[in-house]
C-alpha cells in the first residue's frame, strides 16, 4: 500500500468522525447541551443538529421527562418521642436543562437528600397519632419545602407521597389494645343509652295507659251519673204524672204505679246471682189488699170520696 493510498484512507476516517461529530440528532424527551471549549453555550431541543466539529461538543444529556425516585426508609423521631420508619415516593420533571446540568452536582443524590431530611422535620413537629393521621398535610408541607429549594436547579417537583409510617412493633399492640378498649367503651355507652332509652319509653307508655284509664275511668263516671240523672228525671217525671192523675182523682194510675215497682222488685229478686230457688208468697187476694189500702190512702189524699171508684173486692185464694 502507497503512502497517498494510506494517507487517503486517513483523511476519509477523519472526515467520517468529523461528521459524526458534526451531526447530532436528539431524541424525543432530552434536551443536550453545547459546550465551546468546555463552556456552555447553548440547549439542543429535540431534532437533527449540526455542531462545528473540535470547537463545538455536547457537555450533558438531560432527561426532560418526569421522573421516579424512590425515597429509601428511614427512622424518624415524632415530636412525643415515638420512633417511626417512614419511605416514600418523589415526582419531579426538568424545566431548565442547562441549570440542571450546571446549578447542581449528582441531581438526583440532591433531591432525595432534601425530601428525606424535609420529611424528618415535618414529622418530627408532629404526634405520632398526628403523623398517622395528617399523611395529606404531610406530604403537602413537604412538597412546598422541595419545591420552592429545587426552583433554582431548574426543577419541577410535581408530588410527593408518603409511602408508609410504620411504628414500632411493641406501639402498634398497645394502639391496637387502646383501640379495642375505645369500641368497646363506645359499645357499652350505646347498650347502656338503649336500656335507658327502652326504659324510658316504658315509663312513658305505662304513664300513658295510666292517664288514658284514668280518663276512661272519669268518662264512664260521667257517663253512668248522667244515666242516673237521665233515670231520676224520667223517675221524677212520671211520680208527677201519676201525682196529677191521682189528684184528677185517676186512683188506677197509683195501682199501676204501685204493681210496676211490685213486679221490677220481685224480677230483680229474681234474677240475683247464685240463686236456685225464689219463695214469695204470690197470693193475688194479697196484692189487690195491698192496691186496695192504697187506694183508701189516696181518697183520703184527695178529700173527695166520692170521686174515687170502688174498691175492687179480692180475689178468692187459689
């Protein structure tokens, strides 16, 4: 092989890396720097690029993507000494790649330091059953603190999450002790509130009986003092109606008056419980007598014999 033979396969590989160096293509999702001599100059977006080769090269490859980064676990003391492992989650994207590559030395080792160190102060201001139970606070307080320190690196922390808070074995059974003691505390007032409550309608229901009987009671008082009323009048009324047929001198109005009370008398004698047997001396000679002197009252009553009828004459005994 000649030397031009030699010389030109040297020239066609040195042309060959200088093309290749003079062409970039960045893909979809990065951004690259341009260094001139070591010292940034411009950002190469996605695309086809040409660089002058030797003055020009490409210093950093930025991801412009969001990423992923797993915060490791790590002991965290809470503010009533009680000692937690807590890990977590961090979203974060590149806004400006050039203060991405230039503001910070290892991004990623810098952002995980400042969440976990952010995460130990906010939990640490917290009770452990604040730190359990404000997870949402917590991961808001801790988002705004990395956020507003990774501004200047060119940063966009977009969500932070606690993973897990995982307290010591030995709290987690005393927390579970305390826990069942609260629900049954809460089930024995509830048990004791539906006796109670039971009770009370009770005594109300048995007051309620009490005054309905009560009026009932009053009611039918009312009621039977008004029939007896209603029966005296009517009593009352037909004593004055045979008192003026007697003094018309209508003596057959005192002998009805006087056989209706002989006959309602002998019905309810009749008629009393547990008796078999009624014995009365029902000898029609005996009532007409009786009938009879009543009748000689009532003339005398009047003053006017004449005006009355005869007496009937008694009937022969049976």
């Amino acid at each position: 092989m000649t030397l031009g033979t030699m010389l030109g396969l040297v020239l066609l590989v040195a042309g060959v890396i200088i093309l290749f160096k003079a062409v970039r293509m960045v893909p979809q999702g990065f951004e690259w720097t341009v260094e001139a001599f070591g010292k940034y100059t411009h950002t190469l977006t996605p695309g086809l690029h040409f660089l002058v080769p030797i003055y020009q090269g490409v210093g950093r490859k930025i991801n412009m993507m969001e990423q992923v980064l797993e915060v490791p676990s790590q002991d965290v003391i809470t503010k009533d000494n009680a000692v937690v492992k807590v890990d977590g989650i961090v979203f974060f994207s590149v806004l400006d790649a050039a203060k991405a590559a230039y503001e910070v030395a290892q991004l990623e080792v810098a952002v995980l330091n400042l969440v976990m160190t952010n995460i130990r102060t906010s939990i640490g201001s917290l009770d452990l059953d604040e730190s359990l139970s404000k997870r949402d606070e917590i991961n808001a307080k801790v988002l705004l603190a990395v956020d507003a320190a990774t501004h200047p690196w060119g940063l966009k922390v977009n969500r932070i999450e606690l993973k897990d808070i995982q307290p010591p074995r030995d709290l987690v059974d005393s927390m579970a002790r305390q826990m069942k003691a609260e629900r049954e505390k809460r089930a024995n007032i509830l048990e004791a509130e539906g006796f109670r409550q039971a009770a009370i309608l009770k005594a109300e229901g048995e007051k309620q009986s009490v005054i309905l009987e009560a009026e009932g009671n009053k009611e039918a008082a009312f009621r039977a003092a008004e029939a007896r009323e209603r029966l005296a009048e009517a009593e009352a009324k037909a004593t004055q109606l045979v008192s003026e047929a007697i003094a018309n001198g209508n003596v057959q109005a005192i002998n009805y008056f006087v056989a209706q009370k002989y006959i309602e008398a002998f019905k309810a004698l009749a008629e009393a419980p547990n008796q078999k047997f009624v014995m009365m001396p029902m000898e029609s000679a005996g009532v007409i007598g009786s009938l009879a002197g009543i009748a000689e009252l009532a003339k005398e009553a009047l003053g006017r014999p004449d005006r009355m009828p005869p007496p009937v004459p008694a009937a022969r005994g049976s």
